[in-house]
C-alpha cells in the first residue's frame, strides 16, 4: 500500500513541482544567455540591458523560490492532506498511519533532493556561462585543475580521509532534512489534537520541540565533541587528520539528528493514531 | 415516480394494501412476473426489507407465490383475487352505509337513492365496462 | 454477528460530552437512519466507527473488530463535507478508489457517472455543489462494503439531487450489507429506512423499526421525532 500512497502523493506534489523545476531551468538558460550577452556588451540599447539584467534578478528569485516552494509543499502537503478535509478520505484508506507518515516523508525528501540537485546545476551552468565564455576552454582548464587537485588527494593519502567525510556528510544532511520535515509534522500533529487554536498550538508546539532540542543536542554535542580535543583541531598534523576529526563531529551529529528523527516520528505517529481530531 | 403514505400506519401494511388493489383491478394479471424487490422498491421509492414485508403480507393471503428460483409471480388462482375483490368492496360499502347513517338515511331511501344513481350512470357505465373488455382481449392476444 | 456495535460508548471533547454511555447493535441487511437535532452526535458516532477519533470509554467494533486497517477495508463512509482534493477529475479519483479498495467496482461507478452525464476529465473543482455531492456518493455506494457509513447525504441539496440520492442508496442496496443515513431530515428519509435510532444530547434513546413506531405511535417517525423533541 505504501507504494500506492507514494504514487498519490508524487501525483499531487508533481503538478506543482514539475513546473516550478521546469521553469527554472528555463530562466537559467534565459538568465545565462542575457548574462554572457551583458558581458560580451551585444547591445548598447538601455532597456535591453535593463531587461537582461532583470532576467538575471528574476533568476535569483526563482532558485529562492524553487526553495521554498518545497517547503511549503512539504507542509502543505501533510497539513492540508491529512489535517484538513482531505483527511477524511486518508485516514479511512486501508493503510496504516506508519505508512502516511512515511509517504509524505519519502516524497519531501525526493523533491528536497531534486530542487537541490537542480539548483546546483542551473546555479553551476550560470557560473560557468558567466565566468567564462569559452565553455570548451573552460572545460578543459577545469579538468586540468581537477587532475591537479585529484592527484595531490591521492598522493597524499588523503583519499579515504575525504570518502569518511562526504559520507559522512551526506548522512548528516540526509537525516537533518528528515528532521526538519518531521518537527513540522510532530508540531502539526500535536497541535491539530485539539478542538481550537490548531494552528497557533501548531506553532508553539514547533517552538517547545526547537528548544527541548536545542538543549539536548547541545548536551548530548558537548559529550560528543568532548572527546575531540581543540588540539587535534588546531594543530592537525596533517589534512588527513583534520579530515577525520571532522567526520567524527558529522557523526555525532547524525546520531543526535536520528534520536530527534525517531522521537519526532514516534510522536507524529502516536499523535494521529491516538489523537485524530479532524475539524 | 414515488408512492405516497400515509403518516399513520406501517408503511409496509400501505404498500400491501396498495399491491393487493393493483391485482384485484387488474393492472397486475393473474401469473404475471412481479419486478425484482429492489426495482419494485427502486419505483415507490421505499426500503426494500419493507417492500419484501408486505410482499410476504401477500404471499400468506395467496395473492402471491414465490418460486425460489424465479422470482414472485401473481396467483393464477382467481377465486383468491375474487374473494379479495369481495373483501374490498365489503369495506367500501361499510364505509359507505356507515357515512349515510351518519346522514341519518333509513335503509329503504339509501337503497332507492343508490338505485337512481345507477341507472342514471347505468348507460355511460355499461358501455365502459364493455370497452375495458375488449381491451382486455386484444391484451391477451 | 452485528455489524456495528457500541457499547458503553463514551467520547467528550474538552468538558463537552458528546457520546455519552451509548451501546447499540446493528445488524446486516438494513438501512439504518441515525436521526437526531444537530450537535446530537451523529457525526461523532460516525467518525468513532471509522477511526477518525478515539473513545474516552467503551468500545466500538465493526463485524467484531475495533476500527482499523482491516475494518476499512469493509467500510465505505461519507463525511458530512466535501473531502475529495479539488484539484482531482474523476478519472483520478477512480483511480485511487480502485488501487486502495479491492471492492469498488468501477464499471458500476463509470454507468452512474455516464447517466448524470459527468466526464472522466471534469474535476472536482470543476463541478457544482450538487453535482460534487452525488459525485461522492457515487464513488462511495460503487463499492460492494459490507457497512456504508452515510452523514448527512441529503443535507442541503435540491429536492431532485435529493431523490437521486435516496435512489442510489435503494439502487445498491445489498441483503449482507447495512447503511446507516445519518441526518436530521427525517421526512426526506423515512421510507427508505427500516430502523431508526434517535440520538439525543449524545445519548441513544430509541432504536426501534419504522414500522414499529408508525403501529404504536399512528404516527410518522418524523411526526414523532417532532414531538419528542419539542422541548
């Protein structure tokens, strides 16, 4: 049933998404072509330039807006979804709540990762149109660089260093999305158990848990980084080591981001099987 | 089209009621097939549990026979539609008498009274029920 | 086995009690009208059966299970709003009906569509208030459930909307099946259902057949509903 559900939920999310990725990509060709014809000076005319400078503005403001755009949908989705009328219809589907919850879940992370994906590449394609006008040079040029920086990586041992730290990384990012998606829903789920003032219980519900949070990571970090002595930080012997004691901190914080995720999802959980109380 | 009812009796005794005046007069013939509960519950508009009940109403009385297979049909036995028929127009009457002893008619005036009025409508009558015959012919050819 | 049974049902909100001590049986095969003045708690009761809420006290079990995944499975409910996403056309909304219940027949739905003339394209957003109100009971009378849970089907809806309705409920009526009609537009009703519960101030006072009242009382069930609760 869960594939079901996440079908449903691409499908709703998709007709707003889609488009707004699509249109992006759109405006960064639109904003790279104006740019590198500001820079090349193709025209003298002022209000062309004005126009070719405000597509870069415009630019700017879509890859802010593709942002939060997915935020929103991602709180839009589950409040209006499950919180609201609509709720009706999904909480009498035969899934479970674990299975609502997921969907919703799996879908922010998707288009999280999407947008993400999309604004590196526009944001990098705009770069390169901008900085360089000869692509192909500056491909070549890049490579080079890259052969040069890669070699050094792998002359000095650094290699395995960098793997632990991206990896690293990569699951702390991972799971620290999964944590903001899931404060929203905890905080929405409480909140919505009572008969008035859903919203604002809402919001105060998702200041309490950023302050019972701040206080035990923060703890639970001293603990964590404790261990790690500012020596082995300022006076790193080698690039290697600095690399290491950083993907340690990441892990730290990854395993204080996966006890919120699962206390927060614990709690959305329990909040709509046991205190459902749609308008 | 929906049937009305009256408020104060049990919609199934009305509907019974109702069944029993559509075979006396005819317009359900002796071994017809009756529509399916549902269509016939579907058309007075009524809860077919209740439409079942006054058909089974029916079906004591002999109006009614149930095949298990093939559904209810009208009685081929006319002389149960005959006493029915009798039965009604008993209760007509009664009514009738009852409404003219109100009046405070002695039976003796009531009976010319009532014979007045027959052979008043007597010629308009009898050519009407002759009518009704002969379409009851051509609708069994 | 009942189908739907409570007992000593109790649900408050905040210091409102809005079931109180309710036990109840309904069995298969009937068409079951839940009537009582507004915020008597026909729609909580409702909502309890679905699992859309959770009793303070007492149970409520639907073929002998407490409200569940699989108690869904085997119950087709109406909500007293609208609550399909606007933005869906019909042939969406088929769509999810069929992929999540293995007993809506979707050819069933596609004649009633085809007969008020509403297109598979047309969304929700699209359609009327009466249009969207028998669309949704189109989608929720094409499954073969074995409990239909109805709130307030009629309410607020043209008198031909209304007739349509009460004949679509006839139209699939099923003897394994039972359909509680909860409303309070008992006139409407009445000849379509064969049991009544009166629910008032969250209790249940009076279960009884239509027929029943209609020989004790020689009155109506809406005459009589007048009448108790004239005070």
């Amino acid at each position: 049933m869960l594939g079901k559900l996440l079908k449903q939920e691409f499908r709703a999310t998709g007709r707003i998404m889609l488009p707004v990725l699509g249109a992006l990509i759109v405006l960064a060709f639109l904003a790279s072509l104006s740019g590198s014809g500001l820079i090349n000076g193709v025209t003298d005319v002022p209000v062309l330039r004005f126009l070719m400078g405000m597509i870069e503005f415009l630019f700017g403001i879509g890859v802010v807006a593709a942002g939060v755009v997915t935020v929103v949908i991602m709180i839009s989705r589950f409040y209006r979804n499950l919180l609201q009328d609509e709720g009706y219809l999904m909480f009498t589907l035969p899934v479970s709540v674990h299975e609502l919850v997921w969907s919703k879940l799996i879908v922010a992370l998707v288009w999280f990762l999407v947008t993400g994906i999309v604004i590196f590449l526009v944001m990098g394609l705009l770069g390169l149109v901008l900085s360089r006008t000869n692509l192909v040079d500056l491909m070549a040029e890049f490579s080079s660089d890259w052969e040069e920086i890669w070699s050094q990586i792998v002359s000095e041992g650094l290699l395995a260093s960098f793997r632990k730290f991206f990896l690293a990384g990569a699951v702390c990012t991972l799971l620290g999305t999964v944590c903001t998606c899931l404060h929203f829903y905890a905080a929405m789920a409480m909140g919505h158990m009572f008969n008035k003032h859903k919203i604002l219980l809402s919001i105060v519900f998702f200041v309490l848990i950023s302050i019972a949070f701040s206080l035990m990571t923060t703890s639970l970090n001293m603990a964590g980084f404790s261990q790690i002595s500012e020596n082995e930080f300022l006076y790193a012997e080698s690039m290697a080591l600095l690399f290491n004691t950083l993907s340690r901190m990441l892990w730290w914080l990854t395993l204080s981001e996966l006890v919120q995720a699962a206390v927060l999802y614990l709690a959305t959980v329990l909040c709509l099987k046991r205190g459902l109380n749609l308008a | 089209m929906e049937w009305s009812f009256r408020s104060d009796q049990p919609i199934y005794t009305q509907l019974a009621e109702k069944l029993r005046m559509e075979i006396v007069s005819g317009r359900y013939r002796p071994g017809e097939r009756l529509a399916s509960v549902r269509d016939m519950a579907l058309e007075a508009g009524v809860n077919p549990n209740t439409l079942q009940r006054a058909l089974q109403e029916l079906e004591r009385e002999g109006m009614v026979r149930a095949q298990r297979t093939s559904g209810r049909f009208v009685t081929e036995d006319l002389q149960v539609i005959a006493q029915t028929k009798k039965r009604f127009a008993e209760e007509q009457i009664r009514s009738f008498l009852e409404a003219m002893g109100k009046l405070g008619l002695p039976e003796r005036e009531i009976v010319s009274l009532l014979e007045e009025a027959l052979s008043r409508k007597g010629g308009a009558a009898s050519e009407r029920v002759s009518q009704g015959e002969k379409e009851d012919e051509h609708g069994n050819t | 086995m009942a189908i739907l049974e409570c007992s000593m049902l109790t649900k408050r909100f905040g210091s409102t009690t809005a079931l109180d001590d309710v036990s109840l049986r309904i069995e298969p095969g009937h068409i079951v009208g839940l009537l009582g003045p507004n915020g008597s708690g026909k729609t909580t009761m409702l909502k309890l059966a679905n699992g859309l809420l959770t009793p303070n006290s007492g149970e409520i079990r639907i073929a002998g299970m407490e409200p569940c995944r699989e108690t869904r499975r085997i119950v087709s409910y109406l909500p007293d709003r609208p609550y399909l996403a606007d933005w869906m056309n019909v042939r969406q909304l088929l769509d999810l009906f069929e992929d999540f219940y293995t007993d809506f027949d979707r050819p069933r739905a596609l004649e009633m569509l085809e007969k008020l003339h509403i297109s598979e394209e047309m969304r929700i957003r699209e359609m009327s208030k009466g249009t969207r109100e028998k669309a949704q009971l189109i989608l929720v009378m094409s499954r073969r459930a074995k409990l239909y849970l109805l709130d307030e089907p009629i309410g607020g809806v043209d008198p031909a909307t209304r007739d349509y309705i009460l004949e679509t409920i006839i139209r699939n009526y099923n003897p394994e099946a039972s359909v509680v009609i909860s409303t309070h537009l008992i006139a409407d009703v009445e000849p379509v259902l064969d049991e009544v519960v009166f629910i008032s101030n969250g209790r249940v006072f009076l279960h009884k057949t239509t027929d029943e009242i209609r020989e004790e009382s020689g009155k109506s069930v809406d005459q009589y509903f007048r009448e108790v609760f004239r005070c």
